[in-house]
C-alpha cells in the first residue's frame, strides 16, 4: 500500500512536471500575465493593424517568409548597439515601445508580440 501510494506520488509530480515543461518550450515570456495562444493572436493582429494594411507602407502581399525574416531580424536586434539595417528597421518603431508608437503607457511590449508571432507563423 505504502509503495503505491509512492508511487502515485511520483507518478502526479511527474506529470506536473512534464506539463510545466510544455508550457515554458516557447521563446514567449509570459511575464505580463499573457499566455502563448493569446501572444500568437495578440501578435497577429498588431501585424495587421500596424504594419501590414491598407494604409501602412507593407501590403499583404509584401508578407513573405523573407520579409517576415526581415522583420523578425530588426525586432531582434532593437536593443542591439549595431543594427542590421534592414528596410524594416523603420517599420517596426510604430509598435510599442518603438519611437514612433504613440499610447504605450500600460500595453504590453508590441514589438515582443509581433515577433513571436512571425516566428510561429512563419516557423523560423
């Protein structure tokens, strides 16, 4: 009996374990409270609010995996003291917390979320 009960106890922490582990196997950082599904839809659609519109400089058509590539390079090199000098590095400032946003007292970091994003979407 006792063994049982031992090994239940095992076999639930187990368990646990494993499930935690699944949930930290993304890049996402859910230090704001949100989850990896809310990230990818948050980042969706700042994508399509923000950088690819009707009335923002990239087209729908424009979003192929080698400028998602692009994008994805300025995003990550936005605290990086040399950039790569992308045609996107000027795109992405309109997401918060770049230098053109404008209201990003309180959100969450925009550019985080994008870039999450056009990884999973584009898996790269």
């Amino acid at each position: 009996m006792k063994q049982t009960i031992g090994f239940l106890t095992l076999l639930i922490i187990a368990g646990g374990l494993w499930q935690a582990s699944a949930y930290a196997s993304g890049s996402f950082s859910s230090g704001q409270g949100v989850n990896a599904r809310s990230a990818y839809a948050m980042g969706k659609a700042l994508t399509f609010q923000k950088l690819v519109c009707p009335s923002c400089p990239l087209k729908a058509a424009d979003l192929t995996k080698e400028r998602a590539m692009s994008l994805k390079n300025s995003l990550e090199a936005r605290d990086a003291a040399s950039k790569p000098g992308t045609p996107d590095d000027e795109h992405i400032a309109v997401l918060c917390p770049g230098s053109r946003a404008t209201g990003c007292e309180g959100k969450p970091d925009e550019q985080e979320l994008v870039h999450y994003y056009l990884k999973r979407r584009f898996k790269m």
